[in-house]
C-alpha cells in the first residue's frame, strides 16, 4: 500500500460533502481496493470493464484512525 496515496484519497473523502469519492487511474483504483482490503474504506466492486475507475464509499472506523495517526506522524515530524 502506498501511504501517502492512501492518506490523500482519505483526505479527499474527508472534504467531501456527500462522503464518497470517484478515482481515476489504475494507480488510484488499485489503492482504493488495497485500502478495502485493509479495512479502512468501504468501495463498490470493481468495474471489470473498466479496472481504472473506484468509488469510495465510505471510511471505516479505521480508516478514520489510520487517517488520523498519519497526520500526528507527520506534524511530529516537521517539529
């Protein structure tokens, strides 16, 4: 899992207003189901006719956790 991709594509849901996200490119949609995978976002299925598009559905508890820990990581590093 690429960290800091997952992290953005959190970011992004985070701001979003309806609370979901639609990904483009094979990189993006890729993560979008490694993060399923993990457990920290809910997605739809993927598209088998088109395996370069994902939609965030929701975040998970852990996402919202794991979203969260990298942000203190990252602010404590800047100190």
């Amino acid at each position: 899992m690429n960290l800091r991709l997952a992290h953005k594509l959190i970011a992004e849901v985070e701001h979003q207003p309806d609370g979901f996200l639609k990904v483009r490119g094979r990189e993006a949609a890729r993560e979008v189901y490694l993060m399923a995978e993990a457990g920290l976002v809910k997605a739809t299925e993927l598209d088998e006719l088109d395996p370069t598009e994902a939609v965030i559905t929701r975040i998970t508890h852990a996402g919202h956790q794991f979203y969260r820990a990298l942000n203190n990581v990252r602010s404590f590093s800047h100190n």
